[in-house]
C-alpha cells in the first residue's frame, strides 16, 4: 500500500507486523528492514500478536501485577495460568489478554 503524502503536523498510526530482531532504549528493530527510533517508551503503543505471554511475564489488568505461571498437567501436558500477588490463581478464561498490559517480558532460555 502507498503511503499517502504526508504534512509536519499530521497525526498517523503505523502498523507494522514484524519479529522483535533486537531492542535497545530509543530503538526497535524489526524484521524485515525496519528500524523505529523513539525517545520516549510512551510515544509507542505495542501489541503482542502470537505467544502472547510465556512463563515468567510479568503483566497488569488493571488492578493487580500477575505472574505468568507454568506447571506440568496430569497426563504430561503444560498448564499455564497468572498468579496474582496474593497467591491466587487467576485462570486464562477468567480475564481478556487484551486487558492485560505487559509491564516485564521474561527472556527466552
């Protein structure tokens, strides 16, 4: 799609479908080709769009920071839940990921 021509002033929202190459403060680069230079964390708005969370991401829904827990199921599956500071189980069908804002991501090991 071309980019409509643009004046200083203008107000746009970019949406990029990419994979996360590398990010550093004030820089995100993505794949493919693309590189968004920022100077404040606030002037970006990002949204997961697969593997939402994986086990350790810390996020909030808006009234308490839960921890995203994992354990081994019975009949050798993985169930995966939020733990909330209280020690309370709070269940993926009990709360929209898209309420939920991500505050740490665990790193892949």
């Amino acid at each position: 799609m071309p980019i409509p021509l643009l004046s200083p002033g203008d107000f746009v929202r970019i949406t990029i479908d990419a994979e996360v190459r590398r990010h550093e403060p004030g820089e995100l680069e993505l794949s493919p080709r693309t590189l968004v230079s920022y100077e404040s964390e606030d002037d970006l708005t990002v949204e997961l769009t697969r593997d939402l969370f994986r086990q350790g991401d810390v996020a909030f829904d808006g009234r308490r920071t839960l921890l995203r827990t994992a354990r081994h199921a019975d009949g050798g599956g993985r169930e995966t839940y939020w733990t909330a500071p209280d020690g309370s189980v709070v269940r993926d069908n009990e709360i929209s990921p898209g309420s939920l804002r991500l505050l740490m991501r665990c790193p892949l090991t």
